[in-house]
C-alpha cells in the first residue's frame, strides 16, 4: 500500500509488530500480534497500545492521537509482510468494541480497491461469512492473500 505509515521493528518470525504513534498526545507504543487460533492457518490478529506494567496489549485504550489513518495504514502493512512468510494463512479480527470494529470497517473501506488487488476479504454477520461489501455492518473480518 501506498499510504503514509510508520516505520516498525519486527522479529524473525514475524508475528509481532512494535511502533510509534506520534502526535498531540506524545509518542506511543504499538503492537500488532498475530496469534494462531485453534483452526489451521488461522491467524488472529491484536492490536493496541503497548501495556508497559503487563508488557501486553490494551486493545481499549482511546489514544487519541489524531493519527488513525496512519495507524491503521501500518496495522494493514504488517500484513503484507505476515502474508510474504505465511502464505496460506487466513487472518481474523476484530474490534475490542463495535465502535473499533466500525473504524476497522471504514478503514477497509475508504483503501478497499487497493487492498482487494493483494487480498481476500470477508465479513462477518449473523454467524455467516460474506465477501466484504462497502456499506454493510461486519462483527469480524477475514483476510487472505491472494495467490498470484
């Protein structure tokens, strides 16, 4: 993708994101997490602020920053880069609320022609997953990346 985002540090098996959100309120730390799920080649993906005290994630903090587009610009790049090493996987997430899985949506949304050219997406409703549809209410989403 070719939206502004932030520079991150990742490790060698590339399941784990660190970056910095810099704005009005001061600089903070990010992750992003992919964990494996109980069903093959699928992948969770977490998100939020870095807890120093647990060294976890807090996917309800509000930060604020004024820099969401861009956070969720580098959230979308790591998977460019999951998906370079875990070829087949299927990444699932969600919001820690329905206003975060909102921001998901419309994030998907607004670069959605552009992620589609790399990706797979689906939505989730009413327990049925259906191939991601601009305007419609999801409590989850599924991504893949497209073999080429």
């Amino acid at each position: 993708m070719k939206l502004s985002r932030y520079e991150y540090a990742t490790e060698g098996d590339y399941k784990l994101f660190k970056f910095t959100s810099e704005g009005p309120k001061g600089n903070i730390t990010k992750l992003v997490v992919y964990t494996e799920t109980n069903k093959e080649n699928v992948y969770n993906l977490a998100f939020g602020d870095y807890d120093e005290d647990t060294e976890n994630i807090d996917d309800k903090s509000i930060t604020d920053n004024k820099d969401s587009r861009k956070v969720l610009a580098t959230v979308t790049s790591t998977l460019y880069v999951f998906t370079e090493k875990y070829r087949d996987a299927w990444i699932y997430a969600t919001g820690s609320n329905h206003a975060r899985t909102r921001l998901y949506r419309m994030g998907i949304t607004i670069n959605l022609e552009e992620i589609l050219q790399d990706f797979e997406v689906f939505g989730l409703r009413e327990n049925v997953w259906y191939e991601f549809e601009k305007g419609t209410d999801y409590e989850a989403f599924l991504v893949k990346r497209r073999t080429k």
